[in-house]
C-alpha cells in the first residue's frame, strides 16, 4: 500500500447476521432483537465494525489500536460502504507499520462510522 491508497468494500446486513453476532457476542440488548416501530431491526455497533476488520484480514493486519466513531444507527437490510485510507506506512524491519481511516457509509450516502487504526503487517518491507 502507498499513504492515501483506499480499500473499499461493501455489505448488506440482515436479520440473520444481527441473530448470529447476538449469539456470539452475548448482546442481546432488544434494539438488537425486537424491531422498532418502523419495523426496523439495529445492527450491532461492533457487527458494522467488522467491515473495516475485513479489510485489515484482507492485507493480513495486526491491529494495535483501533478507534470507532458510530455516527448513526445501522439497520438490517441497509448496505454500509466502507472506504479505509492508509495514512502512514513505515517499514521497521520485519514487519510495516500501519496506520489508517476509515468512513462507512449507507446506501443514502450517510456516514454511519468513522474509525481509525495503527498496527503492523507482518513479513512485509
């Protein structure tokens, strides 16, 4: 990766996603199961973290420290887009240190999360 290169990648969140993380992490808050009044079920905050972690599994990353600004609720059925900008790269023997932003967005071009991260990609130079 060069510094301001973006990775982009993109989900739709179901009904079904949001059952399986509440089983998984314990969060069964009912906002998470129970739909509002427009019918509507909300994603887990840290289910749309995910995006993000995807792309930093995709580039074999090693978080350090990751930062989550949930700017909006998310809900099932919604797609997010997630662009991550690498905003420094050092190699340091081994490994390269990373650092990033990211913006997600729904399908109505409004940001829902914004986040930052520093960690390292290991075996690169």
């Amino acid at each position: 990766m060069e510094i301001g290169e973006k990775i982009i990648y993109q989900r739709t969140f179901t009904v079904e996603d949001i059952e399986l993380f509440a089983r998984v992490s314990g969060d069964r808050g009912t906002h998470h199961v129970t739909p509002d009044t427009l019918g509507r079920v909300m994603v887990h905050g840290l289910l749309t973290a995910t995006l993000p972690t995807k792309i930093g599994g995709d580039l074999n990353y090693i978080a350090r420290d990751m930062h989550f600004c949930f700017e909006r609720p998310v809900y099932a059925g919604d797609t997010i887009t997630c662009e991550l900008t690498a905003t420094e790269i050092q190699p340091d023997g081994g490994v390269i240190r990373l650092a990033s932003e990211w913006v997600c967005t729904n399908q109505k071009g409004k940001v829902v999360m914004t986040g930052s991260a520093r960690g390292i990609v290991r075996g690169g130079q």
